[in-house]
C-alpha cells in the first residue's frame, strides 16, 4: 500500500489530473502539505466496475437476512484513508458524500485511531452506562471539552442521543413541555392532565403542533416525520399529525444577481408562516415550535438568506413559538463556521439546535429554558453513547488544530468557482450552482441525466450524492483540500464532456 | 485492587454474608468457580454513603449544563468488574439493575476487552458507516453471528438501528407499509397517496392505528410513546395518536395458585382486545398492528400466561393485524431462555421481535413478508453501528460458551425461591414475588416504601431499580451467579429487617 500513498506529491496528481482530458477548463493543484501526504492516497483508482464482482457476492448473501436495495457496494474501511473511500473490489474513490454527510474529518484519521488505541479509552467502548441516571467520572469534562466547546451562541445547555431521529423527537419533547408550562403558567400538570394523558387524550396529550416546511427533512420517527417533506418515499403509509407546512422559498441562484426576487419569495413564504401559525392556532392545534435547516439538505440543497432566517426568528418570538434549528446535516464545519446559522450574524438565533452526522454522537442544544422541569421527562435508556463523545472531543481537537474551517473556506471557494466555470461551459447540462463552505451543490438538467451523472463519476473514482429531484450535493469531509477539490472537478469535467 | 478481588473465595464471601447478621434466612453459597474468581470483586464494599462527595461534586457541575435530577451517582467504569459497579467516591456495589438491564454479561468482560485490543477491529469503532448503502465487507457475516444466530423463530431477516425507541419505530412504519399493501392488493401507490403523504394527510399517511396495552412500555419518541403507557411522566405535554389501548391482565401471584382466577381475567381482557380492533376498524382507524412485551417491565413486572400469548396471537392473525412482540428488556438471556417469547412454545410467535439493551445495538427481527417493499422506506443515516455488532457478536459467544443461559435459570431459582422466603418472613412489607429466570420483581407495600428500600439497600452496596407503582424489579447481568443471589439476599434481609 505504501506505494500507493502520495509520496511524489504534486507531479503525480498533475499527471493524474492530465490522463483524464475532455476539452475544457483544467484544474491544477499546489503541493499537498507534508502531513497530509503521509498519509493520504494520492488520487482515485479504479479497478473494476461498481460494484465489482465481490460487491455483488456480498449483497447477495446481505440479500438473505436484510433488504438490499439501497446498498452501493461494501467497503473495505480498514484501507479506506482520509477522503479515499476503498471498496471490496480495491477501488479507491475521492469521497464527496462522505456516508451522507457524516464522516468529519476522513476515514481512519491517526488521531481517532489514537483514541482507540489508549488503554484508558477502553472501559468507555465496553461499558456503556445508562447516562442519565450513572455517567462516568469524565463525562462532565468531556462534555465541556467536546459539545459544549463549540456551544451556538446563547445556549450552554446540550443533551446527548444516540442520532438524529432522537434529538429531533427529544427537541420536540422540550418544546412541547415549555409551551404547556407557559400556557398554564406554572408547571403543575392537573389531575386531568395526568390522567389524560395515559390515554393519549387532551389536555394531558394535548393538540399541539410543529410548523415545518414544505421541502424540509427531519428525520424518520413518527414525530419527526410528521415535519419531514422532502420525498413521498419517506412518508408513504405512515399515520401522520395534522401540522402546518409553510414553503420555503424557491430562490435563484446565484443569490447575489437576483436579490430582488428572491427578497419577494422570501417575503411571500414568512407571510405564509404567519398566516399558518394563526389558523393553527384557531383550529385548536397551536404552534408549539418552528423547525427549520439552514440550508435544506435532502430537500435538494434550498438556501435562504440571512435576513429570512432573521425575520423567521423574529415571528417566533412574537407569537410564543419555540425556534428549532435542525444541524444535523449543516452543522460541525462543512459551512466554513461551525454551525450555519452562525451565518446570519445573531446572538440569538434559536432556543434549540439539534445535531448529528458529523458530531458522530445526536444530541440537541438549548436555552435554559427548554430544559424539562423534572427528571425522566426527556429521558431513555442510553441517551447517548460516552465513546462517542471521546471520538466527538478529538475531532474538535483536529479542527482547531489544522485550521479545518479555513480549509473548508478555500476549498468551498474553489469548488464553488469551478462549479459556476462547468456551468458556463455546460449551460444545458447544469444550473444553479450553489452553496457556502464546501457545502455546494449543483442542479442537472433533469432526475435521469443526474443519476446517471452519478454512477459515470462513480466509475470515473469520484463518490457523489444526490438530493432533491435532480440536484447533485457535495458533502466531502473537513479534511478536503483544494487539490482534492481539483481532482474531484476535473473528474466531473470528463464526465459532463460525455453528454454533451 | 489485587487485594480486594475474590481470591479467597468462598471464605471471604461466607464472612461477608455472616457480618450482615439481621434475624431471619441466611443464604450460604458454593464456591466461585475458578474463572470467576480471577476476576470479579468478593463482595460490596461500601465507603461513603451514595451519592459521596465526589459524586456530588460532579453532579453540581454536570447541572451547569444538562439537567440531573435523574443522576443516581458517578461511576468509576474503569474499576468495574463483573457483576460490582464502582463509584467515583470508592463504592462498590453488587449490581442488580445493570444500567437499566442493559450490561449482558457484566463490567469489563475480559472478552470484550479483547475486542475492543483487537487491532483489526479498530476501524469498525473509528469509521462509522451508513450501514444502508455502503456496509463493510464483514457486514453479512458479522450478521450472521450475531443477530442471525439467535433469530426467533419463523424469522431471518434483521434491520439494526441505534436504540429500542429507533427499533420500535421502524418496526411500526414496517407494520403500516405491510398494511397499507395488503390493502392496496398491490405496492402501487396512487398518485393521490404520493401527493396527500407530502402534506401529512389521509391517504398517503393513512388513519392507521397500533393497539397498545396499559402498563406497556415501548419508547419515549412520539409513535412509540403512543403505545406506551406505564407513568404519566413520559407521556405528558406530549401530543399523540388516538390509537386503542386494551387493558394488560392483572394477575395474582404466584401464578400456580391462581390459575382459574387468572385465566378469567387473561379472557376478559382477550375479548376486550378483539372488542377494541372492531371498534377502531367502525372509526376508520383499522389496527395494523398489536405491539406487546412478553412481561411488561417499566409498567411493573407484570405476566400474562403463554396461553394468553398464544391467543393474543391468534386474534391478531383472525383480524389480519400483524403482531409485534417488544423484547427490549426481556430479550437476550434473562428469563433463561434467549427470548422471553420462547417460553411460550410457539413455532410462529410472532411477525416483528424488537430488541435493544443487552443485545447492545437496537433492531428488529421480522418475518419476510414484513421487508419494506422499495429501498429507503426502512432508512436512516446510520442505521445501527456495526461496532456494536462486533461486541454482540462476542457477548454471544460468551453466553454459549459459559452456558450462562443455565446459570441464569439456576440463579433465577435461587433468586425466587430467596425472594418467597423474604416474603414469608415480612408478609406486611413484600408480595406477588414473581418472575422467569433471573428476570424477578417483588412488590413493596406502598411507593414511599418501595423508594426508601431501594436507598438503604443501596447504602449496604446492592444497587436495585424500581417498576411500575411500588414494584422492585431485578435485572441482573447473565453472570449473576447463585453466590450473588446470596450475598443479595442477606443484604436484603437486613434492609427488610429495619421496617419490621
């Protein structure tokens, strides 16, 4: 394997990049530094096509004891290094979707490994405890180093869970509970509210909602799904809570040449929100909280601007509604900040921010105020996983000590720029190219060209997601330099010269 | 510590069990074998009272950030062994509870150190994958030792996820999609369900319902607290469904002695079930499925009969429901055999098993007619994690080799047999002992009494949890031998003996 890691550096990646050669621009990279030589790959490989044949043998025998049918191909993540993800077969791929958007700082990083190799490590992977009632000795530290050192800007409260899903549902949980409490004024349930609500009645079990919005994704379990609408294939055949769904804006891209219509858009949709917020509340089923992401991920990649964000916050506060930002997918960096919401420039941009994904452990931040006035209301058997939180304070660790969010900010800008370059020179093919930090994405002329853009760049070496209907996103990994971004748009290049 | 472990085994142990002198049985125990000995503790050994100082301490600074009034004490995992938990104040105590039953076979299983040492195993803990798309090679075989090999019967297929709430949840939407197919005659959606799920409404997110049983407990997130209903603190504020909840049997116990009484109320509450699925078939809210744990746990340790089981079965079959049976907490090996469910002789037990706790990763078992029809309906991130599979995997491997199934019915015998002693002796304090295996309850006579049992107990170094009004439940690790059995008893004895 040794001769397979990038230890001639730039002349090799050069001559990479030229192999390929379909007419058009041609991205060039400087040196890689020294570390991150040592370490890395030096470009994609391919060997066979994908999934290759040891691939297709294991989803077989996977095909007996589970459902198969979203399975890519297996890997082989013990070879599998920095953005290079190996495959069964011994391709290697640059890895831009990063096990959707989860992988923060690149398979099989030193420092992770070091974590697992200390002998004191070993007691938080073997015993994992019941957190909310016996944590470990550490677990206070380690929360301080870890999820509260990179704590949103007015919150300096933080919940663990096991992933998404959980936060999303706990986070509605809290909102719920806050809103009761204010609505009563104090926090003493009733005799009624006890007794009704082991029936699932009201006013124990009261109609309360979450306005969500139309393109959003939240999660998969009941109440999360209940403000998911991104695709009809999560949501199919699952009872559901009448909730109101405002839309989010549909704006154009780039967003600086078409302020003005997208300022109308925006004001159209908060106008919405208000109005729904109102008849919800007259049809017996007030708002309890708004959930929204920064940037809609699955929904294919919508953005807002600051200011909507801004004004949202501002209607929440004036009708008593909670305000939930969803970073499971935007948070921990790819944005260039930490969280995307440190974007809009507030101090107090939400009462709760839940995470995931790249935070490898789920959890949610909240205002003081949000926190469940007695124990076991938010509350399940692991609430979370310590070793995570291991894994979660070195990654934090590894970001500030290699500058990461800089990075992301170069390299975001490169790949930004290279994508509105493919666009001019591909004007049929793609449009709308988008994002901020490394968190791009790009629209294909329509579902079947992009799918079909995905597995060609696929078995060119590049590892690329989809969202939305017909939009490609980048979700690469912290650690993914202009270089990688260069290999990954000359990849892309060969691939759009095909159609066209 | 080399000083405190049990080498001078049953000496030691008989001692400790004769310093504790309150009037009444005393239980006297065979040696520890060999193995054993090495390396788990002799006996609690209790320094401060619990919490102590330094668990205090951290609490205060753990309350700066989360809420802790569910914290019992801080832990020192590291110096855990076996069946005795540490705290950070010196504390040892026999543990009867195991993190909320969920350690399967104790503290820092040399076994399961050796997994975590294994230098090929680091990857599995460091590079998290989605296990939906892009699974590691050892994926299907890993599956194979682990949850397949202990498959209920009638079932080959398995969905891990990250935790019993996820479990039960995607067993629900599994039940709804068989449901919804069945009766569509075809997996077709129309148009109209395409365009109405996107919007929360009828009938792409159709008026379907789960039947739940008071007392039963399946999860704290919104379609799982749904059918939960053991206290009022986990359901309230919380909106819900209007789903049909059919009353558990109340059973008097032991269950020898009541057998004709029994049987009656076991048929009232059969008929009410059947009364309830007609019911919310009239109000347009068909039951798609049945959900049920073999003996309700966090509700109080009540039992049903196998014949009521095998019935309940059968009325679900006669409605076309699909029958899910929750063995969160009963699962893996505690009632002495895997699965509780097996105790009930069934060939076709059931058409969903769910798990969690000691089998370490969340799931589910199901029979191949309930695989999700299309990819992505069954979906989330992470799906599982196959680290925990590595450590499932070797837990099982435990269990066989140490026959700790045996030893759990062994022990579990010794333990009831213990528990109807005590209860003989303090007929105003203790009733209804009852239990399968290791999996035992006792009832206090009022809460009040219940609580300040468990304290005391605690403070004379055996850790115990309560369930449902006034029950104390037992939830041992599957290497609770008939000496710990011992030691507990004699420790209880002097607890009960202080209320006498």
């Amino acid at each position: 394997m040794a001769s397979s890691l990038l230890s001639r550096q730039l002349a090799l990646s050069l001559q990479y990049n030229l192999r390929l050669s379909a007419p058009g621009c041609r991205f060039a990279s400087k040196a890689a530094p020294k570390t991150q030589v040592e370490f890395e790959y030096d470009g994609p490989s391919m060997k066979t096509e994908v999934p290759g044949p040891r691939s297709k043998e294991l989803a077989k025998q996977l095909g007996e004891m589970q459902n198969v049918g979203a399975i890519n191909f297996f890997c082989n993540y013990e070879e599998s290094r920095g953005n290079y993800l190996v495959d069964v077969d011994g391709n290697r791929m640059l890895d831009v979707y990063t096990q959707i958007s989860s992988i923060p700082i690149g398979y099989s990083h030193p420092s992770l490994m070091k974590v697992l190799s200390n002998p004191n490590n070993m007691s938080a992977f073997v015993n994992r405890p019941a957190l909310g009632i016996l944590p470990p000795e550490n677990f206070p530290e380690k929360l301080a180093e870890s999820l509260l050192s990179v704590s949103p800007s007015g919150m300096s409260r933080a919940q663990t869970m096991a992933c998404g899903s959980c936060s999303n549902e706990n986070a509605f949980k809290s909102m719920f509970i806050w809103y009761r409490n204010k609505e009563r004024g104090h926090n003493n349930p009733s005799e009624e509210d006890i007794r009704s609500c082991m029936i699932n009645q009201s006013p124990g079990c009261p109609n309360l909602s979450i306005l969500s919005f139309m393109g959003g994704f939240h999660g998969r379990t009941m109440g999360c799904l209940a403000t998911t609408h991104s695709k009809a294939i999560h949501k199919l055949d699952v009872p559901s809570f009448d909730w109101p769904i405002a839309p989010f804006p549909k704006l154009k891209y780039p967003l600086e040449e078409f302020t003005r219509e997208n300022a109308q858009e925006e004001a159209r949709c908060l106008e919405e929100v208000e109005d729904l917020i109102v008849q919800w509340r007259q049809k017996g089923r007030p708002v309890a909280g708004i959930i929204i992401e920064p940037i809609q991920a699955e929904g294919g990649d919508n953005h807002a601007s600051p200011d909507f964000f801004r004004k949202l916050r501002n209607i929440a506060h004036k009708h008593g509604c909670a305000f939930h930002v969803d970073e499971v997918q935007t948070g921990c960096g790819a944005t260039g900040k930490f969280w995307a919401h440190e974007h809009w420039g507030m101090e107090d941009p939400a009462d709760i921010v839940s995470f995931s994904k790249k935070m490898l452990t789920g959890g949610f931040y909240h205002k003081d105020e949000f926190q469940a006035d007695k124990p076991y209301r938010i509350f399940n058997t692991w609430m979370g996983d310590p070793s995570k939180n291991l894994l979660l304070a070195e990654v934090l660790n590894v970001i500030r000590r290699e500058n990461l969010l800089e990075e992301v900010s170069r390299s975001g800008k490169a790949l930004l720029q290279g994508l509105y370059q493919l666009q001019a020179q591909y004007p049929n093919l793609l449009s709308s190219a988008r994002g901020v930090g490394t968190f791009c994405a790009v629209d294909i002329r329509d579902e079947a060209t992009r799918n079909s853009i995905l597995i060609k760049a696929r078995d060119k070496g590049v590892l690329l997601g989809g969202c939305g209907d017909r939009s490609i996103r980048f979700r690469p990994a912290l650690v993914f330099k202009e270089y990688h971004v260069h290999i990954f748009l000359n990849v892309f290049n060969d691939v759009l010269a095909e159609y066209n």
